[in-house]
C-alpha cells in the first residue's frame, strides 16, 4: 500500500482503504492497486472495488500522493484581470489544455497592484505548485519575480513580458500589431490617428506605442503626443479616451486602440458624441476577443490569437516541469489584421 | 520542528530548514518557529531567519503541513462559464474573500457539458479542497452531485440552484427580478413584451422565465409564446433572439432579456435591424455587470448583486468548513431595478 491511499484519518468521516478492503474481503494493497486501474488486479476485482468506493464516496489523497511523487499537479495562475474577456478566454485555454495533461489550476488575480501580486504569488507559491503562469500586474520588474526563480519553480510568463528575468515567454509580436493596424489606417487615407489606452510600464503597452509611433513616422506622418491618451486598457480608457481626442482643435478621423476592451469603450464614446465607427470615424482594437465579431460595428481588430496562446504557455510550462534545464524559449504569436466593418476611408 | 517544514528531501534543489539552521547557527526547531512568525522567537533572530529564508528561496510546505492539519486551505471552484463578466466578477469576489481568509482558489471550467462538470468536479475533489463553491452546468441534478454529498465535502451552489441536494444556496430571487423589470415595462406602456435567452435547465432560467409568464399575467396581458426566445444566456442568444422576435407579424416593442450579456446582443442585434433601444424599443437586461453602465444607450437592469453573491458564498463556505452540521441555510438577494436609458414609453 502506498503513502496515497492511507491517510484517511476518519476526519468528516471519511472512507479508508481498510473500510473497502474489510467490506469486500480483500487486501488493502489489492483496494489500492484496484483504485489505481492496476492491471495485476483481476477486472472483476477492480470493477467491485471502483464501485463501492464511489458508493461510499472514497476519494483518492492528492495531498498525500503528492509528497510521495514530489509533484502536486497543479499549475498556479497569476493573472491581474480576468474581467477582461482576452484573459478570461486564455485562462480556459490554460485549463483545458492543463485539464488535458491531469493538471488543476490554481487562481490569484491581483489588479494592477505589485503589492497585492507579491502577496498572492507568495501565497500561490506555498502551495507548491509544478509551475506557474503569469501575467504581472503594470510596473513589475525582474526583481518582482526573484522570489520565485531562487525557489526554482517553472514559470511561464504569458501576455506581459519581463525582460532579462530569463523566463519562458508566449505572447504577441506587440509591435508588428501596431503597425498592421497603423498601415490598415493610412491605406484608407487617414493620416490624424489617435492611440487611445495602454500604458508604458507593461511590454503589451509599450511594444503597441513603439509600433504606432514607428509606423505613424514610416507613412511619412508626423507624432502629435496631443493624440496619445495613456491609461490601463478598459471600456473606461476607450470611453474617456475617444471624447478627450474628438475634443482637440484639430480631431482624428481614426483611432488605434491599445485592446479590444478600449475599443468597446470608444465606440460607445463615439456614439455618445454623435458618431458612428465605420460611418464618419474608424476604430481599430487589439485581440480578437469573441465580442469584437459580435459588435456592431463589427470591430476591426488585431487578432493575438490569444486562445493559442494560453495553450501554448500551459504546453511549455509542462515541458518546462519535465525539463527544468531547458534554456528559456520565447514564443512570439504573429498577429494578423482581421478588417471588419468600424473602419472606413478618411 | 512539524511536518510542515521537514519535506524537503533536495527535489529540484529546494532549501530545507536544516540548511537555514546551519547557516545560521540556530535549531532546526527556531528555524520552523521564526518561519510561522511565533513570539517564542527574539525579533531579530526572526528577522535573520526570514531574510535568509527569503534569499535562498525557502518555501513553506503547504501540502505537508495539510497532513498535519487535515485543512488544504484550498477552495474549489466549479463554474460553467467565466468568459461570462457576471461570473468572472463574481469569481473575483469570491477569490478575494476566499485570500482575506487565507485560503487560495482551485479553478474549474465546464460550460454546459454535464459529463465535462463530472470529470472537472471528480479532479477538483481528489486535490481534497476544504470545500467548493459550485455553479452547476444546465440541466445537473441532485445525483450530479451526490459523489460529493457522500463524500461529505463542505459544498456551496452559487447563483444556480438544484433543489433538495440539501446544500447551502446563495443565489438572487430571480422570480421577483423578472417581477421588477416586466412592471418597469408595463408602466411604460409596452403591452407586448418578449423574453430573450434563458433555459428551463437552469434554476435562473426557469425562474426568470417563471416570473416573466407570472408578471405578464398579473398585469392583464395575453402570453404569447411567439415572443419567448429560449437559449443559454449569450451574446449570440441576443443578436439571434432580438432579431427573430422583430420578424414576426406582430413585433414586440420591448424584450426582457434573461441576463446582460443577451442584452448587449440584443442592444447589437437591434441596431443591425436599424433600431436603437431607448428610442424605439426598449430592452432591460438582468445581473448588472459593469459593463450594463457604460454601454450607449446605458443599460437598464435588474441588479442581482453578484459580487455581494461571491463575498457571501465565500463566507458561507468558510463557515460550513468549520462548522459541517449547520442546516442548510439559502441566501436569497434581493435584486433591484437599475433604470437607464434603454427603456423609453412604448
């Protein structure tokens, strides 16, 4: 009998090993060995043992195995915003594909707060989970995360990216999105275009910035730092950020949006100004999120593929356990242009 | 010295508390102590601990120290859907009243799927939470659920309820919540009313729609089953819903929706039939997500104070935890109307 199958203490009454086996007239190791689906135990056997330990609610101890094998099965995410639909989407792509592999996932969110990220990502990590997936919170740093490569624990780093912190990483090629966006733009003849959210203390908001601004520079149009509104990317930035813009002397006739939450939210600036995307103004966002070919306008957008992306950091992480010496690997999803109907020419 | 800190046998190279204790010349047992921050330990000898814990990258072993204690400090939650913002902002609530009490979240996803629910809600139970808060797929029965009655699991249903499983309840009364927006409406004039989204598989769905027949009866109008459109509660359920009702011989002029995000599909799905709710029709959502406020036309709502729901829950359950033969106790909120601008006089 293994350390698994025997720390049933009888705390909330719980059913033991010695319960099935007494029942049943069998060695405790053959109970053991039949919850396990061992094929040394006879079917007969097996299908008798399986079915009164579900009858009476037996549950195989995780908590125990877990010490004998040295491994949990469970995989920590840290994530500052599931609210937002680009995250909650990716976290059931890590789920699923963790699910996949006999892996649980274990939650922290903690806003954009490194305060409150270093409390839970303590807390996460006491539970000794194999890995860890995260996306940390704005402002983080190599030093925020020092605590969890001196403890030697597999981390992925998905979305957000700390540099030189020599972690796995999967995310977008942040930059490249921002072009195509900016590129989509100038071809309809637009040539006063806004950036509306994002914020430069995350590589997502920086990467997206340098890319409008490289691109804004490359189509030979000049950077007016009046039609940059900075802040975190939520409907709330979209909505502020398109009727401060709209209100400028000289307005945009388009917009590039730091995400497709933004984006919701200056549509519905827009709207509130009189104005109509894809009739006298264009928006472009950035992700994909389910609701963007559901709006309407549907929105134009730049797609991250950010459902490959949460299977692929859950794929690597799982490498990662087996492997712990691999060198860091760095993932850049390609972003692709999807055109629907919230942009117009100028 | 507890069993809590000894379980470091070198895997992966983690740090033991003997390592600690030689460094820094102390007991293995003033090592354990200063690690649980005990007053039997001096101030600075803590500190000294602590620091070099820290740097070294020790780390307290939850997973034994929960043999000890027969507690995981885990709570498992199952929820059919958290792309939804009404249960990711309720997860989040639930996830922060779950940490203030220092217990950390196990997360499930199933959608609808009754077999996919069994299989996620069998592995959340093997990693032997203290207890779970579930939000069941449509159509789940008291037998869905009977493996983890029998295993005497400490269970909250959130939001959706099977009756006489005898487990503790929190949820919103959502009879009266379609009571409240049905007389909203009739006030306004409006005499035919449809009812979008909702399943009768569900305690909301069937309740919601309950009430809906309940209200339109009571005000004196003729139930047409015509302008009842029933699905799951999506976005794509609204788009669809809205735009079927608006083909019949004789329309509606006003829709319930079963939750919001039906309503911002229905809100979409109007405007590609070129109407605007608050001008010419009038649609009430239910649940009151953040999203419901910014919204243009903003969304008026039956309020059902799902983060209130989540702290609740949470409570309940830490309560349950340490006191398992309370009755089962049902916490029904009570929902308000929150009028907007998109109901307008019929």
């Amino acid at each position: 009998m293994s350390m698994g199958d025997v720390i049933d203490r009888g705390e909330r009454g719980r059913v033991t090993l010695q319960v099935i086996a007494e029942k049943l007239d069998v060695s405790t190791a053959t109970v053991s060995l039949a919850l396990r689906d061992s094929p040394v135990v006879a079917e007969a056997t097996k299908s008798r043992v399986q079915a009164l330990a579900r009858e009476l609610g037996y549950i195989y101890n995780r908590s125990a195995a877990s010490l004998r094998t040295a491994r949990t099965n469970m995989i920590a995410v840290g994530f500052h915003d599931i609210t937002n639909p680009y995250f909650a989407e990716m976290l059931v792509a890590v789920e699923e594909t963790a699910a996949e592999a006999g892996r649980t996932i274990l939650l922290g969110t903690y806003g954009e707060s490194l305060e409150r990220q270093e409390r839970v990502l303590g807390t996460l990590k006491e539970y000794r989970p194999d890995g860890m997936i995260l996306c940390p919170a704005g402002g983080a740093t190599a030093e925020s995360l020092a605590h969890l490569t001196a403890a030697r624990i597999p981390v992925v780093q998905i979305s957000r990216e700390i540099e030189g912190v020599g972690l796995d990483f999967v995310g977008s090629d942040d930059v490249q999105g921002a072009h195509l966006a900016i590129a989509h733009l100038v071809e309809l003849g637009h040539t006063r275009i806004a950036m509306i959210g994002g914020m430069e203390d995350t590589s997502t908001g920086w990467c997206r910035h340098r890319g409008y601004r490289e691109a804004i520079e490359k189509h030979g149009l000049r950077f007016d730092p009046d039609l940059v509104y900075m802040d975190y990317g939520t409907r709330q930035t979209g909505l502020a950020g398109i009727q401060k813009v709209l209100a400028l002397p000289d307005p945009p006739t388009a917009a590039f949006c730091f995400n497709d939450l933004t984006a919701f939210g200056a549509l519905l600036g827009l709207r509130r100004c009189g104005r109509e995307a894809g009739l006298d103004f264009s928006i472009v966002g950035c992700d994909d999120v389910q609701e963007a070919a559901q709006w309407y306008p549907a929105l134009t957008t730049v797609r991250n593929n950010h459902a490959e992306m949460g299977r692929r950091a859950a794929e690597l992480l799982i490498e990662r356990i087996e492997r712990p010496d691999l060198p860091p690997r760095r993932v850049l999803i390609r972003p692709e242009l999807i055109v629907r109907a919230s942009t117009v020419a100028a």
